[in-house]
C-alpha cells in the first residue's frame, strides 16, 4: 500500500517554508513547525537571544527574505 503525503510537499521531505502563524513575517512559526515545536516556545528564545552579542536581528531578516511563504 502506498502513502500519499498530505502535505503540499509531494516528496513527503520537510522544507522550512514561513508559517501562516505569524507576527513578525512568520519566520519563527516557520522554524517552530521544522522541528515540531510550538511557535511560542521559539519566539521567546529569539527574544531572550536579544539580550546576548550577536547578529540575531540580521540572521532573522535573512531569513524573513530567504525562506518562501507557505503557500509558495
């Protein structure tokens, strides 16, 4: 028996595609459905990344322009 994948993805692989559960250009719902965890627990990661040194604001913009909408 063969499984027809659910998904818009007829390769069944995973992509890391923006999420419709967005705030801020649904980058972080994107990475949240990736790995299978929720959207919240990754936002409030990337605001406590914030407060550290680092290019957090650039990678998020970055990825905002690199990673296709959902429905793409």
């Amino acid at each position: 028996m063969t499984s027809i994948p659910t998904s818009g993805n007829p390769s069944g692989a995973k992509r890391l595609v923006r999420s419709d559960d967005r705030w801020i250009g649904g980058v972080a719902g994107g990475v949240a459905n990736y790995f299978g965890v929720d959207p919240t627990l990754v936002r409030i990661l990337f605001a406590a990344a914030l407060l550290l040194p680092g290019p957090q604001v650039l990678l998020y913009l970055i990825l905002w322009l690199v990673m296709p909408n959902s429905g793409a």
